[in-house]
C-alpha cells in the first residue's frame, strides 16, 4: 500500500526535477542573449538615399539637419548638426 504512494511520489519528484533542469537551461540561454544583446548595442545605419526629382514641391519651410553620424567613441550628444533653412 504504502509502496504505491512512494512510487508516486517519486514520479512527482522526478518529474519536478526535470522540470527544475529545463528551467534552469532555460534561464542559461536567456542571461546569453541578454549578454549577446548588450554587446551588440552599437546600432549601424545604412546609408540612406533621397530621390527628390519625382516630387513636387511648391512650398518648402522648416530645418532639414544633415550629417547625423556620430563618429567611433562619439556619443549623439556630442554631434555637431548643420542646418539649412528654407524659406
């Protein structure tokens, strides 16, 4: 009688710990693509190409800020903006 109960109890048991163990890897590849993540924060933005010779424009105002691309050990911050106004 008490035989059953053991052998049930062992099962839960075994069960808790496979579980515990998947878990716990899971939680292993979870801190690495974190870590992955935080080395990979440099973000690269490709060059960008404007095509205006298919608009039509009739009326242009406001600043347009060119050659936002800070350099190596350069935070945006630090960036010095060129602007050109349309009137």
């Amino acid at each position: 009688m008490y035989d059953y109960y053991i052998q049930q109890l062992f099962y839960i048991l075994q069960t808790q710990s496979e579980q515990m163990s998947r878990m716990e890897q899971m939680l292993k590849d979870m801190r690495s693509e974190i870590d992955r993540l935080r080395q990979g924060s440099e973000k690269t933005i490709d060059r960008v190409e404007y095509n205006f010779d298919l608009l039509k424009i009739e009326k242009l105002e406001g600043t347009l800020n060119i050659g936002l691309m800070p350099k190596e050990g350069q935070s945006l911050d630090d960036i010095t903006v060129r602007e050109v106004e349309f009137k």
